[in-house]
C-alpha cells in the first residue's frame, strides 16, 4: 500500500514515505510537509497516536492531515475526524479519489494559509501605526457594543482587556446619547454609503472629550 501510495502521488507532489508513526513523527519535525497521508493501524504509533502528537505541537498542528482505514461506515469517519484528522479515506480507494482528496486538502491549506498572513500583516500593519502615531488609537468588535483595546498615548489608561462599558468609561453622560446616536446612524446608512472607519474613530473619541471636559 505504502510503495503503491507513493507511486502515485509522486508523479504530481514530493513524497517521502516511512514504515510506521514514530518515523513520521520525526519527519514532520525534521522538515514539516504541506500534507501528511496516514494509515491508522501502524506499528510502534498508530494514526490516532500520530494525529494526536502533532495536533499538540503548535509547529505542527496546521498540517492537514488524511486518515487511511479499511474501516469502513459513517462512524468510523466521525471518529477520524473528530480525533482532529482532515479528510477521511477508506480502502480500498482509487487513484481518482486519492488524487482528488489530496489536491483538496493542500488547496484548502494554501487558502489557509493566505488568510493567516493577511490578518498576521493586518495586525503588524496595525501595530506599526499605533507605535508611530501620537494619537490615542482603540480597537472595537464589528458592532461596537466592546472596545477590545485602547492604547492611551499617556492621556488614557492603556486597556488590554476587552470591555463592554466603555461608553460609560470614556464618554462624558451629557454625550453618550450623541455618540450612540451617530454609531446607530452610521450602520444604518454604511450599506448605502462609504465611510472611513479611521474618520468615526476619531469622532467618537473627540465627541466625549472636548477641550471644556478633559481633566
């Protein structure tokens, strides 16, 4: 099965094969591979222990990784998949359908993968502007109902923990109706209309701290 996998695969992906779960083990944190096909009844470690070991190594456990089994039935798939493994393949299978669960799989990584590196340089892109600038910067939850954090440039406390009160926190009483107000106006129309959330900011901070009410 192992020879016949990688005969396979190898005419379209890099394949490096091994004889049972503590060689694979090794090679993933040897050299961490896109995919990794693993039958379950293996010796020294089985499928389960494997998927197990790297689902615990925060290095490893975005590897996608497809269970091999002669277990066939719906149950069997659950419990494969609830153990943390990708995609479930029961034997016999075809090359079609091999082929094709593993293109899947390494697709779906790649969008993965993107996504992770453009929230990982959206928040790098975040924290460069809030180092750079002078300016009291937060961050609130898509509907505003929690402010998440707020670096307060010495004129505010600096709040790492998210908080639903911050409008009682930081907005003077006599404008907590305007400020709620211009939130409930701007979602209302933003379907409709563009508008600059950098712009709101501001706004908001500014409308309960004018000049008369900042001591």
């Amino acid at each position: 099965m192992r020879a016949y996998v990688s005969r396979l695969l190898s005419s379209h992906f890099d394949v490096e094969t091994v004889a049972d779960g503590e060689a694979a083990l090794r090679a993933a944190v040897a050299s961490p591979p896109d995919l990794i096909l693993s039958d379950i009844m293996m010796p020294k470690l089985n499928g389960f222990g494997l998927l197990q070991s790297l689902r615990s190594d925060p290095h490893l456990r975005e590897i996608p990784i497809t269970l091999l089994s002669a277990r066939a039935g719906e149950e069997s798939k659950i419990e494969g998949i609830a153990a943390g493994a990708d995609d479930y393949l029961v034997k016999p299978f075809s090359a079609n359908e091999l082929l094709a669960r593993v293109e899947t799989a390494l697709k779906l990584k790649q969008v993965r993968d993107k996504a992770r590196d453009e929230i990982f340089q959206s928040e790098s892109r975040f924290r460069a502007f809030v180092t750079a600038s002078s300016d009291v910067v937060y961050r609130m939850s898509p509907d505003w109902s929690e402010m998440r954090e707020l670096q307060g440039r010495d004129f505010i406390a600096d709040t790492e923990k998210p908080t639903h009160g911050w409008l009682e926190k930081y907005i003077h009483v006599e404008d907590r109706e305007k400020v709620l107000g211009a939130i409930i106006r701007r979602f209302a129309a933003r379907a409709s209309s563009n508008w600059s959330i950098e712009w709101f900011v501001s706004m908001v901070l500014w409308a309960g701290h004018s000049p008369e009410r900042c001591r």
